[in-house]
C-alpha cells in the first residue's frame, strides 16, 4: 500500500530542502471564563497578522472557542 500527501500549497521551498511547519497555540484563561470578546479577537487577530507579516510566516486560521449564544 502506498500513500501519497499532496500539499504543494503549504510547502516551503528552499535551496536544498522543502518543509512545512505547523503550530498549534492555545491561549486559557484563568478559570477558563468567557473573557475575549469579539472586539478583543478582532484586535489579538490584527495584531497577530502584523507580527506574522513583519515575521515573514502565514497565519493560516485564528479562532476563539467555546464561546456561547
């Protein structure tokens, strides 16, 4: 059996290699309360495209979980 994974959009190319780096980071609140408010995810978001940008990386997905109707 053989598998391939084609990702060509998320391969970095370099003179003598190609690779993919990947983070997951997970920011909690002390007593896990509902303190990002959309205005605060619109904010930490702005701010963690420019650092990305003045980086030289791409933010491929940034969300705040369990927030509740």
């Amino acid at each position: 059996m053989r598998y391939t994974m084609r990702m060509k959009d998320n391969l970095i190319y370099s003179r003598t290699c190609v690779y993919n780096i990947n983070y997951h980071v997970v920011w909690s609140v002390k007593y896990r309360k509902k303190v990002i408010t959309p205005e605060i995810e619109a904010a930490m978001n702005q701010r963690a495209q420019e650092t990305a940008k003045e980086k030289g990386f791409t933010v491929h997905l940034f969300e705040v979980g369990g927030r509740r109707p």
